[in-house]
C-alpha cells in the first residue's frame, strides 16, 4: 500500500543527498583554498627591494615614508606588512586609506580591460602630476577639523 505522502519524501531524501553531496564539495574546496598561499606573503627579495626604494623617494605620499621609517627602527619588516600580519597598526591602516583611491582607479581599469602597462604608466604620471595640481589633490575623507 502506498501512502499520498510517499512520493514527497523520495524527493525530499533525493534533495538531502544531493545537498549532502554539494556540502561534501564545498567542504574539500575550501580546505584545497586555504591551503593556497597569496601572492603578499611571498614577496621576492628584489619586490621588498623596490617597495623600500619608493618609499624612501620624494615622490612616496608621507604614510609610506612614516612606515618606512618604522621598518627602519625594527618594530616591523615589510614582509609583515606586506603579508598582513601588520594589518592593525595605526600607520599601516593610514597608509592603506591613503592608497585607496588609486587602488580603486587601478582595479575599474583592470576590470575594464585595460593593459597593465598603460594602467601603471597613468598612475605614476598622476602622481608626478598631482604635486602641483591642487584640483587634483583632494582629500579621500574628511574629519571634522578639516573643515
């Protein structure tokens, strides 16, 4: 004898199989993800090098200088700030608002298509531009007295 309701739970038991299964997925994914390492955490000596070298030029904004003079007094390395180990310090959290705008012009032009090339060229020319373009040195975010 079967039961109206009997067809609904077959389907209802299909359904958690393949939810199982999917679940199942999803777990072996993730533990494969945390097993990749990010591109910051293994920065070559010679990228260390260069980011080092731009921060000690003039044409490095004054929040990378402040972190360069911190590595320089040994309370972090670039390597913990490039790795995020350094994420919540003060400085780096200031140097990281800082940058964010460009970061922001750099990615809508990456997604747009554009050559990489052309997109690092055009950011090194605004900032060689922007020291004596005032319309082009507007602050990212405003605080009460800056007003």
């Amino acid at each position: 004898m079967t039961f109206p309701y009997d067809s609904a739970r077959q389907q209802l038991q299909a359904w958690q199989q393949e939810l199982d299964a999917k679940g199942s997925r999803l777990e072996q994914v993730a533990r494969e993800m945390s097993a990749v390492q990010t591109r910051g955490a293994d920065l070559s000596p010679s990228d260390i090098a260069e980011i080092e070298k731009f921060a000690r030029s003039k044409d490095a904004p004054n929040a990378l200088k402040d972190l360069q003079r911190k590595v320089d007094s040994g309370a972090m390395s670039w390597q913990d700030i490039t790795s995020g180990r350094a994420v919540n310090d003060p400085e780096v959290q200031r140097a990281m608002q800082t940058s964010m705008p460009s970061l922001k012009r750099a990615y809508t032009a990456i997604k747009e298509g554009q050559n990489l090339d052309e997109i690092v060229a055009a950011g090194q020319q605004r900032t060689r531009r922007s020291h004596g373009n005032f319309d082009d040195d507007m602050p990212s975010d405003f605080t009460e007295d800056a007003f």
